[in-house]
C-alpha cells in the first residue's frame, strides 16, 4: 500500500513532492502566575502531541494510508520582564539579570514536575510577572515521544521499510543536541529569546535515552545526591548497607532500587519480584530512595575518564544538587600510608576528554559547602577530630590522568609535573567528575582512598588486598553516605554555589 501511495505521487507531480505536515491542533499560548497550573499546562501539552506521534506511528505500522508528514512540537515555558530590578540573588539560580524574553523548551514534565515547580515558583517570586505557556517550533522526534519503557515491534518498523522514517517524522537532530549554553559558547541570534534553562528538551531526552541504556535503571529513580565509584567492591558495601536499612524500615527511605529497575520497598528483606538482570549494564546504577528525590544514588562507572564524562555528561540534565567521588587512588606522598583518605582541594587535569568543553586553564575551585561536609563526614566516621585527623586523611591536590599504565613509560616528565602541581594523589577519573560538576553547575567533591604507592614501591601484597577492602571499603563507603546526608539536609540556597555561574547564566538550577 506504501509503494502504491508513492507511485501516485510520482505520477502526478513526476517526482516524489515534500509530503503536507500533519500536527495537531494549535495550541493556544496560555499565561500563569502560579507554578503548579503552568506545569500541569505544560504537562497535558506535552502528553497531547506525544500521544499524536506514537498513534500516528502505530496507525501507519498497521496499513494506514500516508496523508503526510507527522509533527508535534515540544511545550515551551517563558518569561518576559522589562526591569533591571535587582533581586535577592544569594540563592544562584531563580532570577534572570537583565530585560528581554527568556524561553526554554521542555520534556518529561512528569519527570521534572518538582524541579520545573521549583524554578518557575522561583521566577514569579522573584520578577512578579506571569509565566507564559505555549508550543514551540521545536518538532519531537518519534524516537523521544515513545518514552521510556516503550517497545517498537520489529513488524511495526519492517512495515514502514518502503518509506524512510525520516521522511515521515522528525528524528533526533544532532545539530541542536548540544552543550553550548552551559558551556558558555551560546550566542543568542537577534531578536530570538535568551535561554532559560541550561539544557534544552531534545538534549534532555537524548541524556534519559543514554541514562536508561548505560545503567539498567529509569531516570524516575536517581535521586538528587550522587556516589560515583570506580569499584565494584564499594557498590556490593552499598547494596549490603541498603538491604539492611530496608529490613529495618527504611529509617527515612522508600525503596531500594537495583539495575533492572528491581525494587525492594522499605520494612522487606527482599525484592518485591523474582526477577534477576541476566548480566549488568557499562555503569550499574543504584538508588536509595527518599521522598522528594532526596536519597542517594551510586553509580559504578568503571575506570577512566571517558566514562566519568560520558555518565556525568548525562546524569548533569536530571539537575541534582551534588555529587561526590568515592574511590581509590595513588599516594605521592611518602608521608601517606595505605588506606589514608585524600580530600581533593584542587585538580589537575592531563584527562584530554573535556578539552573541547571546558580549557585546562580554567581553574576547578573547591566548595567550601561540600569540602566540610566531607571532612566533618571522616571525624564522625573515624572517631579523629581536629589535628589528630590529618593521621589519616590529607588535603591537596588530586590529578587525574588518562593512561593507567604511566609508570611503564619515562616517568621523568609526569613526575615533574605531579611535583609541580603539589598532586598528593593520582587517578582516572576525579578531576573529569569534578570539571563536568563545575561545567554543570552541580556541586562536588572528592574523597579517595590510598591503595597504593607507585613512587615509593609500595603495592598491595598477595592477600593485603582482601583485607585492605574488608576494612577501608566499609568506613569510606559510610563516610560518603554521611557526607551527602549532610549536604541533603542544607538549604539550597547554602548548597549551590555562586562561584559556578558565568557571566550569562540561564534562570533555571
């Protein structure tokens, strides 16, 4: 039936001619001036032309005869103020800082709920002016508007094999997935709207496709206070740990969710289905859950700095508050023993993945907020205050480098480097964590733990291994969860930080 469509197309104009666009009904713009009815706005528009796309395609996979080119477009939100009026800035998002139309795309409102109430509420307050609710000129591409969980029959898409998918929906367009707003490379052509947010909706949506694929978990369950670990041994501490809490009550958590979306509610020793993931994800992902997206997620992305950009590139759209990198690393100090604890200051980056992104000049500053945290987090746990902590834990500069087998070659020049840069410790993945956190505006931190000492000769012997991470796994693991406990129960104002904004920044967190 498809071929036959088009040869009628063919004969009539001697060429296949562009296909009419077929949308649904215009949308109607619609001005708020309270943050839950714009994002129950934004949410019906969005299901709207979704549920337009994915029952076009449908309707199409069954026989249905092509009458055109499918398209909805995304759900925008924008603000418009005419006033250089200063606001209460102390909180480093919620305000825009010069007159103009602000606007920004959006997806997955129900996703997003809490957050866009939050950011609009934000605006209202504090510009007293409406919010406007409308249809952008941004199409959906068929492959987002399926969501997440979706599943496309093999039949269903062999039935359209005659005609492109491109020529009948919109497909996701690289040319505007990208990072140029928060990488301060935007330049807003005239008369078009400034920014609102960070990122916008086609970028989102690719980030949720990629979150899901690489760690076997929905987006719906990460939570605002990432663990990042290059360890397996530390993600089995903390599925012991959040069994154990979940046979206890939960004690403030809801549920513990583990790669393949397998639930263990709160007062259950066990999983609330059989079901077992036949073999884990590139970057298993796990989510202690509380109630406002206010528990912890861990994540093990493996070794290198490619994938701590490739999973921060895109947890950074689902905007936590702050993440924090629990690992092992390699002592430079002779001072240092095995199982010491090192609070990253300053970072020096030899990574070469975030080049492009963010130059190696630009310095990665601490944040006070995050650097207490911790080391308020390693007395509670340890038992050491004051000078007698510095016995285990030592504060400096970590470094980061790409090749895991640097002692193989002349070690002349890292080593004059490391010296150079007052690095007390050396690992894969940090500085990267650290750099998307300040590229994303998401606050960080890092605490390693020494496991050996290339410098010095000094690596673990046959066995030490076992009972170095019986021993030191455990209590680091306890020290991250008690520092993002601490740093959940700050205000956000006192959380995010004003030293990661640029000169231009977007309204939203």
């Amino acid at each position: 039936m498809l071929v036959t469509v088009l040869l009628l197309y063919w004969r009539m104009n001697k060429r296949i001619s562009p296909l009419p666009f077929v949308s649904p009904e215009t949308f109607k713009p619609q001005s708020f001036d309270n943050a839950v009815e714009a994002v129950d706005a934004l949410t019906a528009l969005y299901e709207r032309n979704t549920a337009f796309l994915t029952e076009a395609f449908k309707a199409l996979a069954k026989g249905a005869p092509i009458i055109g080119r499918y398209r909805a477009c995304y759900p925008q939100v924008s603000l418009e103020t005419s006033s250089f009026g200063h606001v209460d800035s102390r909180l480093s998002y919620g305000h825009v800082t010069a007159p103009g139309i602000y606007t920004t795309t959006v997806t997955r409102p129900k996703l997003f709920r809490h957050y866009l109430k939050q950011q609009i509420d934000l605006l209202l307050r504090n510009h007293n002016v409406p919010i406007l609710v409308s249809e952008s000129a941004t199409p959906i591409p068929l492959h987002f508007a399926f969501g997440e969980g979706a599943y496309v029959e093999a039949e269903a898409s062999s039935s359209l094999s005659d005609v492109p998918l491109r020529d009948l929906f919109d497909t996701p367009d690289l040319n505007n997935t990208d990072d140029q707003i928060t990488n301060g490379e935007y330049e807003q052509p005239a008369g078009e709207p400034a920014p609102l947010a960070p990122f916008t909706a086609q970028r989102i949506d690719y980030s949720l496709a990629r979150l899901s694929h690489y760690t076997a978990t929905s987006p719906n369950h990460f939570q605002n206070f990432v663990l990042f670990t290059n360890y397996q041994v530390y993600i089995d501490e903390f599925c012991t740990f959040a069994r154990e809490l979940m046979a206890r009550g939960g004690e403030g958590y809801t549920e513990f969710v583990e790669p393949g979306n397998i639930v263990t509610p709160a007062g259950s020793d066990r999983p609330e289905t059989d079901l077992t993931l036949g073999r884990l994800p590139q970057m298993p992902a796990y989510h202690l859950k509380k109630k406002g997206h206010a528990g912890i997620t861990m994540v093990n992305i493996g070794v290198g700095p490619s994938n701590a950009k490739t999973i921060t590139d895109h947890i950074a759209v689902l905007r936590p508050h702050a993440w924090l990198m629990l690992g092992h690393c390699a002592g430079l100090r002779n001072s240092q023993r095995l199982g010491d604890y090192v609070l990253a200051h300053a970072y020096v980056r030899e990574d070469h993945v975030l080049d492009d992104d963010l130059p190696v000049w630009v310095p990665i500053p601490a944040l006070a907020e995050v650097q207490v945290a911790l080391e308020a987090a390693v007395a509670e746990v340890t038992g050491y205050e004051g000078f007698e902590l510095k016995r285990i834990m030592r504060t400096g500069t970590v470094a980061t480098i790409d090749n895991r087998n640097w002692e193989l070659r002349d070690q002349r020049g890292p080593v004059k480097r490391l010296s150079q840069s007052r690095a007390i410790a050396l690992d894969m993945e940090s500085a990267t964590i650290a750099a998307n956190g300040f590229r994303f505006r998401v606050p960080y931190g890092t605490l390693l733990c020494v496991s050996d000492k290339p410098l010095h000769g000094e690596l673990k012997l046959p066995g030490m291994a076992t009972a170095f991470y019986k021993t030191q796994v455990s209590q680091h693991l306890q020290i991250g969860i008690r520092a993002v406990q601490k740093l959940a129960a700050m205000p956000n104002e006192a959380l995010h930080s004003r030293k990661l904004r640029s000169f231009y920044e977007t309204a939203f967190q």
